[in-house]
C-alpha cells in the first residue's frame, strides 16, 4: 500500500475501523476484491495497514480487535453480506485528519486485463 501525504480528492475515502466483536463476511458474488488490514494495536498508524487480495471463492473471518476498511471490489458491481456479534462497539481512525494522508494500492497487479 501507497501513503500519499496531502489531501487532495481520492476516487474513495475509507475510514478503517476496529470492531471488538469478531465479523464474518460472505460474498455474494464471485468476484475478486481487496480487504486493507491490520494487526490490533491502539497506536495504529498508516504504515500498519497490509491490502489482501481474495479471488471471490471464500469468505473472510476477521477476528476482533483487528483494524479494517470494507472490502473494495476490484471488477465490476460486488455485493457482500456480514454477519456480526450482538454489540458493535467500534472505533475509528481518520486518516485524512489524524495522519494527513490517504492509503493507496494499485489494482493493476490483481487485474490480468
């Protein structure tokens, strides 16, 4: 993942979040799509987050404590269902804000077109 310092206007501007209840989400369709990371902490910062590539034919477990933006599809429409536990207590990190900057990952090394 890129940081890119400065604010200028990004095509998406996500809030990673830490969920203290574990979330489960199901992929409607089978399509690739990223899922930026990162391992628990409470000083979390930009340089943290690690993207991971899923083809679309599995789901993905993410184990409380661990900082996440949503998954981003990388082709086409994408539709995701979450599962998750009865109280969702949350905390969120502002990149923009807190680190002026913004996290970037080229699609172009998932895309084979």
């Amino acid at each position: 993942m890129n940081i890119i310092h400065g604010i200028r206007k990004p095509s998406w501007c996500g809030m990673p979040i830490i969920i203290r209840m574990a979330v489960s989400a199901f992929f409607l369709k089978r399509k690739p799509f990223v899922v930026p990371l990162a391992l628990p902490g409470d000083d979390i910062s930009p340089e943290d987050f690690v993207c991971f590539h899923f083809s679309g034919h599995e789901g993905l477990y993410i184990h409380p404590n661990v900082w996440h933006e949503g998954a981003l599809g990388i082709r086409g429409e994408q539709r995701f269902f979450d599962k998750q536990g009865a109280v969702h207590a949350r905390i969120s990190v502002d990149f923009p804000r807190e680190f002026k900057c913004l996290l970037e990952v080229s699609l172009k090394q998932f895309n084979p077109d």
